[in-house]
C-alpha cells in the first residue's frame, strides 16, 4: 500500500487534462514546405483545448475529439509567366486629321513574379491514447501523458477551405496587376488547379502533425521536497517531506479510476 | 503601375508628335514639367522639305530603353519629313516613365507640355471610372469609363482580343475636349490628340 | 467498489504515510514536543516552549515535560500495540512515551517515563476548498501501569491535557493528503478506516 493513494474519476481526469492543454499554451512552428508545385513558406500557432477522456486499464488515457486549434499563414512566389500566357495588346491604328494615320506599337505585357500570402484558422479534431509516464525530472516529480503514435487528422474539409481561401489571396494579388482584369478568373483557376486539394493537404498535414506528434500533456507536477506547512514565524519553521516514489496508472472495478500513488518520508 | 500622365510615359503609353517645321530638332529626356534646360541633347530629329498639311506623312518609331539610370533613345538620330510623325515608346517596366522634349531654331515639342499636333495614348489596364485633366490647368478635362469585358468562353475572349485593336480619340482643341466621357473595355487605347494648346499634360484626377 | 465512490476525487494517507508526516512535523517543531517551566525552558524557542510554574501551597513545582519517541499512529483496525486502547470506528490510536523531570522547591530532580496511547479522530480544521486542514481530536487517554486505579484516572486526567496541547497543532493540508495532484472541495471525510485517513470529493 503506498503511503498516499489518490484516485480520479473520468470527469476529474478529463479537468486535469484540460488544465494541462491550457498550461501547454500556444505552440509555435515556422518552415517551408511543397504547395503543389510550388515552394511555400509557412509559420502557423496551435493550441488544444477540450476532448472527454476514457481511462484505460492499465495505463492509458484517451483522449476522445480533443480540439487543435490552428492558425496558419504561409506564402508563395511564382513568376505568373509560367501560370498564363503573356497578353500582347497589338498594334492600334487611328487615323486623326491634323496628324494623319498612325498606329502604336505591339506591347507584350510581362508578368512579374507575384507573391500569394494567404491566412487561415481552424479547428481539427482528432482522438488520441496517451500513455502515463510518471518521472522525475531534475528536482521535480512529473507525471506525463504521452501521446501514442501520430493520430489520423482528417483534413479534406480544411484543405477545400484552404484551397477556397488561396483562391480569394490569388485574385487579391492579381488584381493589382495592370490587364490581368480579363485574365483574372482563369489565372486563378489555373494557380488553383496547379496546387489542388492533394496540393494542399501535402503541406497542412505534415504541419499539423508536427504539433501532435510526440505531445505530450503534463498532469502533475511536484517539487520532491514536498512542502506540507509553510512556515508561521521565527518559532515554527516550514514542514516539508520527501516524494521519494510517484507512480501513476488507471485502475478498473466498478468504474474507471486515474491513481496516482506516492511514497514519502520525513 | 499603370497610372495615366503624358509626362510619365511607361509600358503601354506612347508620346507622338507630328513635325510640320523644317529645322534640326536636337531633344533629350527631360524632368517633366521643367523647361529643357540643361540637356545634353544627345539626340537629333532633323525635318527637311515643305509642309504638306494634305499629304499623309510617315510614321517612324523611337523605343525608349534603359541604359543604366539613363534613358536612351534609339534610333538616336532621324532624317525625316516634314509631316511625318514620330513616335516615342517604351517596354521598360520598372521606371517612373519618360518625358521629352526638344527643339530646333523656329519650333519646339514636349511630352510634358503638348502644344501642336502632338498625340498621347495610354493603354487602360485596371476597371473603374477615371477622371482625367490638364496638369497645366489650362481646362481641358473628362472621365474615362473603363469596364471589365466579359470572357467566360472562348468565343468571348476572342471578342475582346478583337476590340484591343481599336482606340477611342479625344481631340483637344484650345480649353477643350470634344469628348467629356469615353467608355472602353480594359486593355484598350484611348488618344488624347492635341491641335493646339497652350501646353497640355494629360493627367489623372487623384 | 471504485475508490472515489459517489465523488470524484478520493485521497487517502496509510498510516506508514500519517507516520511520516508526524515526524516531519515534530522534527521542525520539535517545541511542541517538548515543554518546561522557566527553571528548564527559560523562554520558548524552536525547541521547546515554555509554559508557566505551578504555585502549589507555597511550593515551586518546576518541570519538563516531552514526548518521546515522536508519535506514531495506528488507524482502525488496531493492531496489537494498541491493544489497551483499540481504535473503533473512525478512530486511531496514538502512541508515544510521556517523560518528565520535576524538581520541587529546587530540590532533588525527580524523572520518569509513562507509556501513552490515545484514543483520537481526524476533523476538519479548516474546510476551505483547497487549501483545507485535517486536525486530530483527542477523546481519551490510558497509561499503562499506574496502581491503584484513581491514582491511574488522576494522572491520565493530566496527561490527556498535554496529549491534546501537543496534536492540538498538527495539521494535514488537503493537498498533501492529494500529494498535490489536485485542490480539493471536501464533500466526504475525513474517515480514519483501513489503515487509512480518508478523504472524497471534487477537483477545485
């Protein structure tokens, strides 16, 4: 029997864990990676927050529709010579009275290399199992739950939404473009096509997993020189004890239970 | 950038100027609104031969290049007519744009400061309505209504690539222009053909 | 039958556990171990407090009074140590030995030793939520050995009055009955059954 045996339920597990993805905050990635056949560059913040939690026996937690919630902006050049054909205005000929008959030259329009940011938030869910690892960690006792394998994010709906959005950040950048106006449209769909759902599932995926890969939520956290009373004067000096032993581990009778198990000593 | 002045001439506008004087015109590029002094008058247009205001003259191209931070005009030098025309343009896209002017002994022109038989175009390359005047404030002015054409099929397409071809005029005469509205498709010329002035620059209203 | 029952949360302290923070609290205040009159403990410090003299018909009664061994539990069931004192239910059993050296009138130093057991339950002390106290309450004591019987009563009288003075001061924050995994609200306890202090209730 250890000398102090803590015991939580599933709701009471599920409010440890929710306080632990609020204390993990706001993580923060930046990279490049492929946008279809483009190179794009990319920084993006998630943080996770809910999901119900099932106790496993003997040691699993899962973590049933946690959210990861997830801010992405990235941007990509390209020289739109390469997307649509350079548009020539031909030659012009008028014919004025007091000047006579004259024409404008041909002039080729050259598309300048444009530069496509694009900003989108979202929330995916997924549903993972966390293992618990209770350790000690230089002077402090930590139990962890750790994530097991990378979890299948489903990202179809996001990927559309995303395509959508590059979209709108296409025409946006286009727009600015002198004669682009009756171009617009097909160079948009062709900037879209070239990248594709497929295009932008390649680069979203590998950035999502990046935060949930390895993660991991901590449960408890303790000093090993435990302090039971502070101290009360010059008299009486602070009380503390040893955590010489945490283990942690999710126990089955008539209901699932997260036990938390510590040794002590003087 | 596409903006609209006769004194900032860029890709898709042309300066042309129809020479009815005989003389040795020496020109250069100048600082638009400034009186061509100091030039190095590094180029020459020479006009021989009588006036013929029936007689259709020719046309003769000069491109405008960059050489370094310079301008440079080529041909640098031309031996032309007296009715024939000139015509100034450029394909280089990262300036501000050019201004000309020259002279010879008896007569004089300038980009920047259109008095006689002298032509500005500008291709039109974003929608919207645009409200244009002389920046020498001598009263010509009106509004250049420019729509975006529809090209949703091929066949539409071809269409627009069709009214490329065509221009609209507005003929400046003294204080005024005898157009005080113009309706175009984006991608289209609009000329801006001075008879005779006090000096017009061609500008957009901001 | 789950441990956290009806409730969330449970926590519960073996008594090896209840051992250990005893001595960790009587090691850093080892004075509540340990009192004397002036002629002993001039002036309280950390490690003794000092208590007043007793003026008895013109007699100057000076002492020192301590426990030691520091005191150990034995939650119900008792075992056989607590034999003349069994904790029933929801109840514990404190032992320690009671030392005292006693001069009077600046005479000869007279010292002896009694074993104690008492009889104590655990209460709330503070109920706060999460930063609530558990104290110990003492119902009884028995000293074994003391003949006759009302000379026994007389001085388990006495004693049951220090035994109280000296728990009367020792507290087990909810948190360290949680090992500080979480605030506690207390909704059921604290019960004293099966080697163990118990407590149930929610997550602050």
């Amino acid at each position: 029997m250890p000398d102090i045996l803590v015991a939580a339920d599933e709701p009471a597990a599920t409010e440890l864990l929710h306080d632990a993805e609020a204390t993990l905050g706001t993580l923060s990635r930046s990279g490049s990676g492929s946008l279809g056949p483009f190179n794009a560059n990319w920084s993006a913040s998630a943080f996770l927050a809910g999901g119900t939690v099932d106790l496993i026996a003997p040691n699993v937690i899962r973590l049933a529709n946690c959210e990861l919630h997830y801010n992405l902006h990235f941007s990509f050049s390209f020289d739109l010579s390469n997307i649509i054909p350079d548009f020539c205005l031909p030659q012009v000929c008028i014919h004025i009275p007091f000047v006579g008959t004259f024409c404008t030259p041909t002039f080729c329009v050259n598309w300048p290399t444009i530069t496509i940011p694009v900003n989108f938030s979202d929330v995916v869910r997924f549903t993972a199992d966390f293992s618990l690892n209770a350790h000690l960690s230089g002077p402090t006792w930590l139990i962890d739950a750790v994530i097991v394998g990378i979890p299948n994010l489903q990202l179809s709906v996001a990927a559309a939404a995303i395509l959508a959005a590059l979209g709108v950040a296409a025409a946006a950048a286009l727009a600015v473009i002198p004669f682009i106006g009756p171009l617009l449209a097909g160079a948009v769909l062709a900037i879209t096509a070239a990248i594709g759902i497929a295009g932008v599932t390649g680069l979203l995926g590998p950035i999502l997993s990046l935060f949930v890969a390895g993660l991991t939520f901590t449960i408890y956290r303790q000093p090993r020189i435990f302090n039971v009373l502070p101290a009360s004067g010059a008299l009486d000096p602070a009380v503390n004890i040893r955590l010489d032993r945490i283990a942690a581990s999710v126990s089955h009778t008539d209901e699932d239970e997260l036990l938390i198990e510590a040794d002590i000593s003087a | 950038m596409n903006t609209l002045d006769s004194r900032f001439c860029r890709p898709g506008d042309t300066f042309a100027q129809r020479f009815s004087e005989p003389g040795n015109y020496a020109y250069d590029f100048n600082l638009p609104g400034l009186p061509p002094f100091g030039h190095a008058n590094r180029y020459s247009i020479n006009v021989k031969g009588a006036f013929d205001p029936n007689k259709q003259g020719k046309q003769h191209f000069v491109t405008v290049r960059r050489e370094g931070t310079n301008f440079v005009a080529d041909p640098p030098k031309l031996e032309i007519e007296t009715g024939d025309l000139v015509l100034w343009s450029t394909n280089e896209v990262n300036t501000s744009g050019f201004s000309i002017s020259g002279k010879s002994e008896t007569d004089s022109f300038n980009s920047g400061d259109m008095v006689r038989n002298a032509v500005y175009s500008h291709a039109f390359g974003s929608p919207g309505e645009i409200e244009w005047l002389d920046a020498n404030a001598h009263g010509p002015a009106g509004k250049i209504i420019v729509k975006m054409p529809k090209t949703d099929s091929a066949k539409d397409m071809e269409a627009f690539k069709e009214t490329l071809a065509q221009g609209a005029v507005i003929i400046i005469n003294g204080k005024k222009a005898d157009k005080t509205k113009v309706e175009i498709f984006v991608g289209q010329t609009v000329f801006f053909a001075v008879e005779k002035a006090e000096g017009i620059a061609i500008t957009e209203r901001l | 039958m789950s441990l956290t029952q009806t409730q969330h949360i449970f926590g519960g302290v073996h008594e090896t556990g209840i051992n250990d923070l005893l001595r960790a609290f009587f090691t850093a205040r080892p004075r509540y171990l340990r009192y004397g009159t002036p002629a002993f403990v001039p002036a309280t410090t950390v490690a003794a407090t000092s208590v007043a003299a007793i003026p008895f018909f013109g007699l100057n009664i000076q002492f020192l009074i301590s426990c030691d061994p520091i005191p150990t539990v034995d939650i119900t069931p008792g075992g056989a140590g607590s034999a003349p004192l069994m904790p029933g239910t929801n109840e514990f059993t404190i032992r320690t030995n009671l030392n005292f050296t006693v001069t009077i009138n600046n005479g000869p130093r007279i010292t002896g030793s009694l074993v104690v057991l008492a009889l104590c339950r655990p209460f709330v002390a503070v109920s706060t939520p999460g930063t609530g106290q558990i104290g110990i309450t003492v119902s009884r004591v028995e000293i074994v050995d003391i003949t006759p019987d009302w000379l026994e009563s007389v001085v388990e009288g006495l004693v049951l009055g220090i035994i109280q003075t000296v728990v009367a001061t020792v507290r087990f924050p909810f948190n360290t009955i949680t090992a500080g995994a979480f605030g506690l609200i207390l909704l059921a306890g604290p019960t004293a059954e099966t080697d163990q202090i118990k407590v149930r209730g929610n997550a602050l």
